[in-house]
C-alpha cells in the first residue's frame, strides 16, 4: 500500500521494525540493575488463565516489566523532571522525516563516548566551519545506530558494563539542529554512573532546572533507547512512525518503524 505523508511516498507494507521484542526469557535486555520481565497467568485459587491447562477458555497473562530497563522505550523530559509530564500527552504525532547514521563512539579514558564530531563524521561532514545546517531542515529526527552493532545487543545485559553515551556537546548539536526525536541503540543517552548529572538528557531537552522547569525546555520532543537496528539497513533518509503505548508515564514501551522513502513530489 504506497502513502503519502508531506510529498514523500512510502509503502506501507513494507515496514523496518527497529524495536526490540520484550519477552519473558534470558534472551531480553536488561539495564539498570533489575530482573528480566515478568510474563504469567492470573491464577486464582486452583483457576489458571492459561488455555494449556485447561482450566480457562482464555490466555489472561499479567505482565510486569520497567519501559527504561526492559527494552525498547520513549521517553519524555518528565523522566527527569520534578513535575509529572507524560509521553502519552507530549507526543502527539507520529510520523517524522528521519535520517539514520552509523557512528563508532571515540574511546576516552574509560569510556566509549559519541561526540559532536563523530557525528558530523557520520553525516560526511569534514570541517565544523562547514556544518551550520549539516542535518537537512527536514529531519525531524535521529536515529543513532553505533558500532560494533553486534546482535547481542538484542539481549545484552547492560548492568555495570559502562556502556557508550552521548557528550553534552554532541546532544547540544542535536537539539540545534532542531531535531524533535532521537533515538538510539544504547539504554541510555547519559553516562550510566554519571552521579545523576543527566548532561545529554537535560542538553537534548534543554532542561535548565529540573525542579522549576524553564519556559523554553522542549516538551515535545522525545529520546527512543534500546533500539537496534540491522546492518543490512543502509544509513541515510527514512519515514519513521514512532508508535507508543498510551501510558500516562514518563516513559512507554514503543515501536519505531520505518519506512524507505520511493518517491518525492511537490
């Protein structure tokens, strides 16, 4: 089914699922420091809601999961912010003009850190006198794909490893390149012992103040963690329809999608 969304035909049947399945088993990632979901039957009394054991016409399963530290998950800046703001009311549309890059984070001192310049590497970009505008003014997102891009990282436990981050530099770029939404194959944008400093959370959400929230910080856009995307998905520009559950939370599971883009037509 070919669409049409803001002069840029994409087929719908067609769809890059860049998310990661949660699932009950050793195979789901996990950061954070928690357990692996939780996926069970209701049981009440000698009453199982499971079709199997013959007791229920249904599968009635409870599940308990963390959207930060499960899997695939957007999150708004009321992830660290004083006041309550929810995902489910910040976003508000869902498909976006997105252009995807491959970045190798830069090795500094203990950590595996992206810069600012890693990604204009990225978007061919040699000089940062040349880099005004380096992202077109049609994305509207980013999605960060980083290397090694092993398909452990569908699995990964991420707890004390110290995993690549983003530099406050290199979230600052982001948010003046007037990017709404980036996402990224790590569990986190920040330093995962960072001493709650939250340098590229605050730099992307231009956060000032956490507790009274400034008037400019940017309620609208939003950071997708834990995706991961194939290498057989080339860099470049995409149509992404960025699909959250309707949680009134700072964070839900979601599933960005994909879409190569045929043709353009004004």
């Amino acid at each position: 089914m070919i669409a049409k969304i803001n002069n840029f035909e994409i087929d719908l049947s067609k769809p890059i699922d860049i998310s990661i399945p949660l699932t009950n088993t050793d195979e789901n990632p996990i950061a954070w420091y928690i357990e692996k979901p939780v996926i069970e039957p209701v049981v009440f009394g000698d009453w199982i809601g499971k079709v199997s054991e013959g007791k229920s016409s249904t599968n009635f399963n409870n599940i308990f999961f963390n959207p930060h530290g499960h899997g695939t998950h957007t999150e708004c800046l009321g992830h660290i912010t004083n006041d309550f703001y929810s995902i489910n009311q910040s976003l508000k549309q869902f498909f976006f003009f997105a252009k995807l890059v491959t970045v190798e984070p830069e090795k500094i001192g203990d950590d595996l850190v992206i810069t600012k310049e890693n990604i204009l590497t990225s978007l061919n970009v040699t000089s940062l006198d040349s880099a005004s505008t380096p992202l077109s003014v049609t994305n509207e997102a980013l999605i960060i794909r980083t290397l090694p891009n092993q398909l452990e990282k569908k699995s990964r436990k991420y707890s004390n490893t110290n995993p690549p981050y983003l530099s406050e530099d290199a979230a600052i770029f982001i948010r003046e390149s007037e990017i709404q939404h980036l996402l990224i194959d790590l569990p986190s944008v920040d330093k995962e012992h960072d001493e709650g400093k939250l340098l590229a959370h605050k730099a992307f959400w231009n956060v000032k103040d956490t507790i009274n929230l400034n008037s400019d910080a940017r309620f609208y856009a939003t950071i997708t963690e834990m995706i991961y995307v194939p290498d057989e998905i080339e860099d470049g520009n995409y149509i992404l329809n960025l699909q959250i559950a309707s949680f009134e939370n700072d964070a839900s599971p979601s599933k960005p999608l994909l879409y190569k883009i045929l043709d353009f037509r004004m």
